[in-house]
C-alpha cells in the first residue's frame, strides 16, 4: 500500500464511524456554551444512566470549543462512567466513545492512538453486530437520539425516530423509553400544543415500572394537572417531599413541581419549597435559579396585589448570583432581572440601562434577538406606557423569521392593534401581510 493509501483508508474509516464527529453536529460557539451549563445542571450523581453519554457530549464541546485536554478528559470519565452503569469493563455502548477518541487522536495528529481506537470500534462491531446490515447496534441509536435531543430542538424528530429503532431492538431498556417520551413531551410544550392522551397513557406505563424516576413522576403530574386542569393535592405535596428531599438537578423533577405549585395550589407556597430546599442546598447552582424563576411568577405575573419591595430586593440578588453563575446562559435572565426592576419602588432606571446594553450587543443569536424586541416591546407598553416604540419593537420581532412563542406573541398583538385602531389599520394590515410572504 502506497503511503497515500494509507493515509486514506484510515479517514475512510473515521468518516464511516458512529459517534459525535459523524453526526453533523456543527452549532455557535454561543449555542455550544449554553448546552454546556444544560449538561452541567442534569448531575452527575450515580445511577444516572445518562451520565456516560453526558460525558460524551460534554467531551465532544470541549473539542468544538478548541479546548483538547478537557475533551480527551470528558472522554475518559465517558468510559468509566459506562463501566460502573454497565457493570462491565466493555460493550457496544463504548463504540461512540471509541469512535470519539479516534478522531480526537486524529485530529491531535497521533494516528497510532487513532488507529488504536479504530481497531477497538472494530473488535466491539464484531463481537456486537447490528442486527442487520441496514442497521446500527441499539446502544448507538440510543446515544445518538438522546445527543441529537439535547443538541438542537430542530432535530428532535429525528431523536424520536432513533429512540424508536433502538426501543423496538431491545424494549426492555424502560430508560430509553422514558428519554423519549420525555423528549416528545417537551416538543408538545414548546409548540403549545396538548399532549396526545398516548403520550400520557405512556407517561403512567412508565411510571409503574420505574416507581424511583421522580423526574418522570413529577413530569407525568404535570401533564396530567394540564390535561385534567386539576391535582389532587396531596399526591403533589408528597412528591414535593420526596424531590426536594435528593439532590436538586434538572433531572430530579423540582421545576416541574414548582410549576405545579404555582398553578393549582399557590406561587407563595411555591417560593416556600424552593427556599426550603436553597437552604438544604445553599451552593446549588441550578436551585437557585428555580428558586429565582418563582420570585419572576409572583413579581411579574400574580396581578392580585403590587409586590412588597423587601421581596423585589430578595428577587433582585437571587437573579444578579444567577447570571454571575451562568454567563454563557444569562440574556433571558437578563431580561427577567429588568422587568422586576421595572416593578421595584427605587430602580426603574436599572431595567432601561439593562435593555439598552442588550440591544447594543451585536452578537446576539437570531432567536435570542427576537426574544429580546419582544419583551422590551411589552416592557415599553406596559411600564413606560410608550404605545408607539413598543410597536416598533413588536414589528422588529416579527420580522425575524424564526418561529417561536415570542414571534406568536408579538404577532398577536399587532393583528390586536389592527383590529382596535382605524387610523392604523391599513398600514398595519400591509405588514401583517407581508409576513406571511415567502423570505427571498
């Protein structure tokens, strides 16, 4: 073989391999780093039967952010972690990782480590074929669906899809099953749509087989609450016990039962869980900023009486230790940090200052920008009760052909402005309408 040959037919090879590098998972460096802070709040406490394929993907951001060391280590904590989930020192769930290690050797020009791990791909494939030769092994639908799951809501079909092959080759891996039916849950919730009575018929079946997922418990109450619009009371606050009683996760259900909280029983009683348990768990991260998001629910959104200042203060440190703690992740908080202001008695002049530095961010991603003009527009309206710049601001949001809630919003209160205004109607109509024509 010709020494150009050889240098070819490993990156053949490298191309045919199953893992993270082959899965056309290109994204923004702002993306990246936000899907970072996601993994870091799952948890990486043990039984969590994702914690090798979270490794993996945190291995495979490191690599995209130009930072080598820190992937071949998430790498290497990927394959331990397998060992101890698996209770075996191999299997064909190391496939993805062997595969990631080959092209990260690769690409750090040691081939010999490279075709180590190719040839480790390769005794794994031969000791665990797929079942067919128009497949890939189940473990490797598994990784691939729930990466392409978290990686980009653009591709979460695609993740379902996955996660069938793989449940229908090996049905009695209930954690996949779960990954999925959560994954089709949070679709539904992002498209406002109901959940179809099988999805939640899934949800129960699932529940009584794995009775210690509290995360699926939490999750299959919530939707239940929304589809019954009622919750029986004592279910949750038992719940509630159990949750806040583990360690705080975004996996371990808390979110979900605050919303709950929040809408069937009360957001006071909400803030009270949430502060009991920062108080268990005085440096968790991600507790602090559910406990923030239901200070957000009563400053913003309980409309019965004004908010005391002692409480807007308290909402106001909570969301300054949040953003701190979460910079790569923090323009939504941002936002929510300015609108309490807005309600604050002594600080209204924090909440423009706020607003007008994001705004003067030119790197802002398309749907964070579209995000940003619609809250300012409603910010505009409703605290500084300028009617015309927030339509302005209205428009620039739906301009931005992303769909998206806030478009949705900023949409339907310009059709409303239509309806309600002679003198701007024909001009409104005309942009309405021009919306609805195809992008060039």
């Amino acid at each position: 073989m010709s020494a150009a040959q050889s240098q070819t037919a490993p990156k053949s090879k490298l191309g045919a391999l199953q893992c993270h590098f082959t899965w056309d998972l290109d994204s923004s460096r702002t993306r990246l780093l936000r899907l970072m802070d996601k993994l870091e709040d799952i948890g990486t406490e043990e039984g969590n039967s994702w914690l090798g394929h979270i490794y993996n993907l945190q291995g495979f951001i490191q690599y995209k952010l130009g930072c080598t060391e820190d992937a071949q280590s998430f790498f290497n904590k990927a394959a331990e972690a397998f060992s101890q989930t698996r209770g075996a020192d191999e299997g064909p769930w190391l496939v993805v990782n062997y595969g990631n290690l080959a092209w990260l050797y690769h690409h750090l020009g040691e081939e010999a480590e490279s075709q180590a791990y190719l040839s480790k791909v390769d005794a794994l494939m031969s000791k665990h074929p797929p079942p067919s030769q128009d497949e890939i092994h189940p473990e490797v639908y598994a990784e691939k669906a729930w990466t392409l799951m978290k990686f980009s809501a653009e591709k979460k079909q695609l993740a379902t899809d996955y996660f069938d092959r793989a449940i229908k080759m090996q049905p009695d891996m209930v954690q996949w099953r779960i990954s999925q039916v959560i994954g089709l849950v949070h679709s539904y919730n992002e498209s406002n749509a109901g959940l179809d009575d099988d999805i939640l018929e899934k949800m129960r079946i699932l529940k009584e087989e794995d009775p210690e997922n509290l995360y699926l418990a939490a999750h299959y109450l919530e939707q239940r609450a929304k589809k019954e619009n009622r919750i029986d009371e004592d279910e949750v606050r038992e719940l509630a016990r159990k949750v806040s009683r583990n360690p705080i996760s975004s996996y371990s259900g808390m979110n979900a039962i605050l919303w709950i909280y929040r809408k069937y029983i009360s957001v006071d009683e909400a803030i009270d869980l949430a502060e009991e348990a920062l108080r268990r768990h005085p440096d968790d991260r991600y507790l602090k900023r559910s406990v923030a998001l239901c200070y957000k629910w009563k400053i913003i959104h309980v409309k019965d009486r004004r908010p005391n200042q002692s409480m807007i203060d308290r909402a106001i440190g909570l969301y300054k230790e949040v953003i701190a703690l979460y910079p790569h992740s923090s323009i939504l908080k941002k936002i929510e940090l300015a609108n309490i202001y807005a309600k604050s008695n002594h600080s209204q002049g924090e909440a423009e200052q706020i607003y007008q530095e994001l705004l003067e961010q030119s790197d802002l991603e398309t749907s964070d920008k579209q995000m940003l003009f619609n809250n300012y527009a409603n910010y505009l309206n409703f605290n500084r009760h300028d009617r015309n710049k927030s339509i302005q601001y209205h428009k620039e949001a739906a301009k931005i052909p992303y769909q998206s809630f806030f478009r949705d919003s900023s949409i339907k209160i310009l059709e409303q402005i239509k309806e309600r205004s002679r003198i701007q109607y024909e001009e409104m109509e005309e942009f309405l309408k021009s919306l609805k024509e195809p992008q060039s």
